[in-house]
C-alpha cells in the first residue's frame, strides 16, 4: 500500500513538473538582458589618446583623459510607462565600450533616459566606502574633488596648440571639470525598440566630444572646474550633452 502511494505520489509530482515547463514555454521568458555599446567619438573618428584632433573650431588636441558618469536609467515603454533601473551606474571611458543593465522586462518601448551625472544623494556619498571596481569607488586618475563633497560628472582633460596661427603642436593642458548637483542632465534618446523573449538586447549608441565642445574655444575657456567664474563654462558643457548623444 506504501509502493502504491510513493508512486502516485511520484507520478503527480512529474505531471505538475510537465506542466510547469510547458507554461514556461507559452509564457516565455518575462525577462531579458539589455546591453549598451557605447562609442566614444570624436567627429567621425574613434576617440584615442595620443591622437591628434581638431574642433570644429579649428583648434588641435589631443586626448588625455575622458570619462564620465551616466545613470538613473529609465526604459520608456509603447504605452508611455515607465521601467526605472534601479542602481545601476556607468563610468564610461573610451577603453571599454560595453555595459549592461542586466535583466528587464520584455516588451516593446519607445525610447529611454538616463542622467549625465548623479542623483543628489549619491553625488554626496563618500567614495572610500565602495569596493574597488565599483565605478563609486576612489579612481586613479580621480573624478572625485578632495576639496569639495561630490564627483566630477564629466572630466575631459586635453593638450591643445595655443599658437597664435595654429601651426604649433597640442602641448597646453585643458581641465574641464563638470559637476555639482544643478549640473547633472537628463538625455533622452527616443527611438523604438523591442526586447523580445529568449533574445538578449543590444543598444548601440554614441557620444561625440566635438558637439561636446561646440561653441567652446579651448585656447580661452581651457579651464573650467564648476565653480566660481568658472561655472559658465561647465553650464555651456553640460547644455551641449544632449546634442552630442546619438544612436547607431
């Protein structure tokens, strides 16, 4: 009587296991993994260090740092809700290309945003308290300001000819530091795309340093650290974000 138990037993626990892998399968997956790769541009050259560039302003320099933060995702759905992706933050510098959102649902959406920048509560957090490899944590060189409480949001330091007639050589330094809490931004890139079950997503997108740098003279507004009279020079930086942003 025991054997003829244990077996129905046995046998209803594979129908209900049958059964679950057969709604796995109409049902799909409800999730998947959406991936950016993000190209650093400079015009319509890959950017580098050590490469010799010119802004549309007709100044040449070269590369020597360029990083900045991106975060606060938020996937734009067909209906107009919105999916926020929580903790999810990005150093993008021009060595790495990919990043991941990991998991999120399927679906189609219109576009999506995320922050140049940080929110106000992490931009005041302190870095000594992340693990090395979390994109919070102290970097070398540092985005982070020793003398002020908050990261740079965007650092792009440069060499550039400074010669009257610009026949010289990139050998003058260029510090643009933008941070602070008002100078953070939001992009918005709205374009359609679907993540479909069982397929994993990649978005391929571009920022180009030249838009960046639109209407900034690097021979007289080189210097900019957020601050004091300084602080135009970031706000026109931060401004020209969004123009520089676009989708492959």
């Amino acid at each position: 009587m025991k054997t003829v138990t244990k077996n129905i037993f046995l046998a209803l626990m594979i129908v209900l296991a049958m059964s679950s892998c057969k709604k796995d399968e109409i049902m799909g997956n409800t999730k998947q993994v959406l991936d950016f790769h993000w190209h650093s541009k400079i015009g319509t050259q890959d950017a580098k260090y050590g490469v010799e560039y010119t802004t549309k302003g007709g100044v040449k320099f070269e590369l020597t740092d360029w990083r900045y933060y991106v975060s606060n995702f938020v996937l734009i759905k067909e209906d107009g809700t919105e999916y926020k992706v929580a903790d999810k933050i990005f150093l993008i510098n021009i060595a790495n290309a990919d990043y991941s959102l990991d998991s999120v649902p399927v679906g189609k959406y219109k576009g999506f945003k995320f922050y140049v920048g940080l929110d106000s509560v992490t931009n005041h957090l302190d870095p000594t308290l992340y693990a090395a490899g979390n994109p919070l944590a102290l970097q070398n060189p540092p985005i982070h300001w020793s003398w002020n409480a908050g990261y740079i949001f965007f650092k792009v330091e440069t060499l550039f000819d400074d010669s009257e007639d610009g026949t010289g050589s990139p050998d003058t330094e260029s510090f643009h530091h933008v941070g602070t809490d008002n100078l953070k931004r939001t992009i918005s890139l709205m374009e359609p795309f679907e993540i479909k079950s069982g397929s994993d997503k990649t978005i391929h997108l571009q920022m180009d340093l030249l838009e960046v740098f639109n209407n900034v003279n690097l021979k007289s507004e080189s210097v900019t650290h957020s601050f004091g009279p300084e602080a135009p020079l970031a706000k026109k930086i931060a401004d020209n974000w969004q123009s520089a942003f676009s989708l492959d």
